[in-house]
C-alpha cells in the first residue's frame, strides 16, 4: 500500500453515482484534479468522502489530498481538505 498527498486544482466538476453491490448501496465521487502544468489524476472517493466532495467541492478549489495512487494514475481517497 502506498500513501500519497497531493495539492492540486480541481478541473472537472464532480461526477455522483451510486453503485449497487450484494444489496449495499455505495456512493461514489469521480473528479479530475491538476497536480501541475503535465499532470492530471483522477481522484475517486467512496461513501462518506463522495459524499463530502459532492458537498463542499467544486472547479477551480484548491485541495489537499490523501490518498493511494493505482497504476491508473486514480487516487482513492482517504482525507481531503480545502487550501
């Protein structure tokens, strides 16, 4: 397992769904953020943090995130915080 923080900018808005799995509803929040002039990550947050992103976030934030990055260069979130 790898932790990660990054600052960025948000630069999509923020993608709610739910997903139905073995009768448990889990929520998810899909938004694009720019680390730097070359770098985009997609950041995917679950249940209480979807939540949370759909409420408080929107373009052009700047946020401090944590997280575990994938191969897919996807961050799944564990905190996020405004700048």
């Amino acid at each position: 397992m790898n932790i990660c923080f990054f600052i960025g900018k948000i630069i999509s808005d923020i993608d709610f769904k739910f997903m139905v799995n073995d009768k448990k509803n889990i929520a998810i929040a899909i938004f694009k953020l720019k680390v730097n002039e070359n770098c985009i990550l997609t950041v995917k947050g679950y249940n209480n943090l979807a939540d949370l992103c759909y409420r408080n976030l929107s373009i052009n934030n700047y946020i401090i995130i944590q997280g575990e990055l994938n191969s897919k260069m996807e961050v799944i979130l564990y905190s996020v915080e405004l700048f």
